[in-house]
C-alpha cells in the first residue's frame, strides 16, 4: 500500500473506497499479506491518464 500511496499520491483510505467500489484492482489475498499486482496497477494507472486525455 505505501508504494501505491506514493506512486499515485491517494491515501489508503482512499484505494480501499475504491476497491470496494469495484474502481481498483483488488488485493490479492497470501496469508497475511495482501499484494496488488504490479501488472494490473499499472493497467489501471494507464487507464485513468487514457480517460483524461479524451
């Protein structure tokens, strides 16, 4: 969460209002730990600065 936090510049609070309203990846669930994929926050970023271009 602190590299997303820092890399997008949004609280945590702010992704998990996002997550549970199906606009952010969701987690993925390793025991106690629960990581994003690199891969699908960067399609997510992609598509945000797409969107904003339009």
């Amino acid at each position: 969460m602190k590299f997303i936090t820092r890399l997008i510049g949004l609280s945590d609070k702010w992704f998990y209002k996002l997550i549970k309203n199906d606009v952010y990846p969701k987690p993925i669930k390793m025991g106690r730990s629960s990581p994003w994929l690199k891969i699908e926050v960067e399609a997510w970023l992609q598509e945000r600065i797409n969107q904003s271009r339009i």
